[in-house]
C-alpha cells in the first residue's frame, strides 16, 4: 500500500514538472506574440498615416491637373465637378462639426 502512495507521489510529481515547463513555454510564446502584435499595430498605424498622405497628395494632383488643363469645355466642367464635390465635402465636415 506505501508502495502504492509512494508511485502515485511520484507519477503526480513528474506531470507537475511537465506542465509547469509546458506553461513556462507557453508563457514566453504568448509574450513574443504580445511584442509581435504590438509591432504590427504600429505598423499599421504608420502605413495608414502614410496612406492618408498619399491620399491628400492625389488630391492635391487631381485638383491641379483640373485647374491647370483648362483648355477646352470638357476640362472646364472637370474642374468644377471636383471643386463642387470639395465644396460638399466641407460642408459636410462643416456640419458634423456644428453638431
């Protein structure tokens, strides 16, 4: 019967050790992951600033290249569409803001 309690002892102790070492690499894994998902989500903020750049930088281009290419009815009315569509656009931000 000791011989029983004694091999039960030991079995139990051995699947302590192991789980406690499986639970040690987990936690070291779960805290890599933490690391990496934070990189990524700077990443992703800078990609997005970067975006948002690029994007006022095309309307910026597409508002110049309508204004500069006035020679002709069709660029004309061109340009005033996408004045009028800016012009929307802010009124629109304009009213959000008085809300």
């Amino acid at each position: 019967m000791t011989q029983n309690v004694n091999d039960t002892i030991k079995e139990l102790k051995s699947k302590v050790s192991v789980l406690m070492s499986m639970f040690s690499v987990q936690k070291s894994q779960n805290e890599q992951l933490k690391k990496e998902n934070e990189e990524l989500k700077k990443t992703i903020e800078q990609q997005q600033l970067s975006i948002k750049g690029l994007e006022q930088k095309v309307n910026t281009l597409q508002l110049a290249k309508a204004v500069s290419d006035s020679s002709g009815e069709k660029n004309d009315n061109s340009a005033r569409k996408y004045i009028e569509g800016i012009i929307r656009e802010i009124d629109s931000c304009i009213a959000l803001l008085n809300k």
